[in-house]
C-alpha cells in the first residue's frame, strides 16, 4: 500500500528529530531546514501533506506558502503551519497565506497526527485532482464537456498526448517522467491562463494525456504556443550526449534495437464551429481519431480538420 508523502519544514533540528519519530513509521518522510530548500523538495518530490514552521531563515513561512499558492500545481497541497507562539497574529497570518491548519510548539505527537488524518481524508474527498499534477481530473473534465454543450457557446477542446513518453521512461526512468508530465503541465496552464481568457480550462486525463477547452477563435494560436514552448522545453530532459544525438536507442516488441527521436507533443482539436456537438462521447471519439493522425507525423504538430504543422 502506498504511503502517503509528508514534507517537514523547520529550522530547529530539535523540532524536525520530534517530527521524525512521530511521522516516520507511518508516512513517508522529508525533511527540510527553511523554506527555499522546501520549496526545492515540494516541486521535487509532490508531497500530500506539509508540515511548516512560521519563523525561519532565508524563506519564512508565509513566504513559502504565498509561494506555493501561486503554483497551480502545488497550490492544492495542504499545509499544516507549526508555530512557536499562540499569537494570535501568527495564526492569522499563516491562515491569510493560505494554511489549512495550524498547531502550537510544543505539541502532542498524537494530536499531530490525528491533525494530519483529519486533513489527509478531507483533502482526497474534495479534489478530483491529478495525483501528480493535481489538475481537474476525469470527473471535471466530463462535468465541463457537458457545461459548454449544454450552453450553447462556440468551443475547442485540444486532446493533448506526449509521443515516444514511454521510451524516455524506459531510459531515464519513472520520477524523470514525472517531471516531464509536470512541465507540460505549467506550459499548457501557463499558455491557456494568458491567451485563453477567464472561461478557459485545463485538466489531466491521466498519463501524458491532458485536455483544454477555450474559445475556437484561440485554439490555434494557443496550440502553436504550446508546440513552441514544449519543443523548447523537451531536450532539457534528455543527458548532452542525447540531445546532440537527437535520439535515444530503444527497442522494439521484438526487442530489436531503434532510434526513437525526441519527445514531441501531439494535439488533437475537436471543435462545434461547423460540426454540432451534442454528447461527451462524440468529443472523445472525434479528439482520439485526430489525435491518433497528429502521432503519425514525427514532430510535433497539432490537427483539427484540415492538418496543420
């Protein structure tokens, strides 16, 4: 069964030893000495839980909270604000920056970690999130299809899909590849927060497999935009020797070995502008037959009725 992840964030080693012996058996565990370095762990490791002291060196506790709310992708992440003091000032201000809990040092180590139960199980019953991404997920996703169906409005939906994913995973590995889906995640939250207006939106359908929906008159720009940015982007991932390259050595099904390019990104654009959209389903079947043809091409590329490179 699977552990939850719970970063510490103190600068009293004192504090974070306590902290060790309580959470360790039940939680897996990392620790960090102020906040810059525990902003480093939050993007490295995506834990469920933080647990953040209020006063510390070089990045205090507000700041690290107003850091991470800003972060679409991290923003979701509970945080428990540890305290030395029953100020109320201190309170206030860790609950403004946006905690969601906070418990006067010193503490009782059961009552933490009933705090810490209470807000784990409330935090899986309200999200319908992307466990890695915490992007709307699945049920969002089908709930917003059907809002902009039912209202009538003239709309796009880009089926986003990372080609050659499982062989870069296959070399470098499952965390590496978790990087790569959380990068594409900031461009494509990124590109459609700024170009895509107030009634835009974003969600991971699971994998390397995104969706976003905005105005048909955007949709092309803003998949352009995509392709730029992720293109840039990609090669940061692969070792020097790779990128100069311009491929990884792979192997087939039969286990032959193959040169497989560079990730690339494929998008698939099914919009109602001149065919009438009228269930869910019909937009999933249209998305993954365009998004099936955007793969064939070896570069990334994006389609809708007519291709488009």
């Amino acid at each position: 069964m699977r552990k939850e992840k719970i970063l510490t964030i103190d600068d009293d080693p004192d504090i974070l030893d306590v902290l060790r012996i309580t959470l360790a058996e039940h939680y897996d565990l990392f620790q960090a000495a102020n906040g810059k370095e525990g902003l480093g762990l939050t993007k490295a490791k995506n834990p469920d839980l933080i647990l953040c002291d209020y006063m510390m060196p070089v990045m205090n506790g507000r700041e690290f909270l107003q850091t991470i709310k800003k972060d679409i992708l991290l923003r979701h992440i509970p945080v428990i604000m540890l305290t030395g003091k029953g100020d109320v000032p201190d309170v206030i201000g860790g609950i403004n920056a946006g905690a969601d809990d906070y418990i006067v040092k010193p503490f009782e180590p059961d009552s933490l970690l009933a705090r810490i139960r209470m807000i784990l199980r409330r935090t899986v019953r309200s999200l319908d999130a992307n466990p890695l991404t915490h992007l709307p997920g699945n049920s969002s996703i089908m709930e917003e299809l059907q809002h902009r169906i039912d209202s009538g409005e003239i709309f796009a939906v880009g089926y986003c899909d990372l080609d050659k994913f499982k062989n870069y995973n296959d070399k470098y590995g499952f965390e590496k590849g978790d990087e790569i889906i959380q990068a594409t995640a900031r461009i494509l939250v990124q590109i459609i927060r700024d170009k895509g207006g107030p009634d835009a939106f974003v969600g991971h359908i699971g994998g390397d497999d995104f969706v976003f929906i905005v105005d048909d008159s955007l949709a092309d720009q803003i998949c352009q935009k995509i392709i730029e940015e992720f293109d840039r982007m990609a090669p940061q991932f692969y070792s020097e020797e790779d990128q100069r390259k311009g491929f990884i050595v792979g192997k087939d099904r039969q286990g032959h070995k193959l040169k497989i390019g560079l990730l690339c990104i494929s998008i698939g654009i099914v919009s109602n502008a001149k065919q009438k959209i009228s269930h869910v389903a019909q937009i999933s079947e249209i998305g993954a037959e365009l998004k099936k043809f955007a793969k064939g091409i070896e570069k990334s590329n994006y389609v809708r009725n007519q291709r488009k490179e």
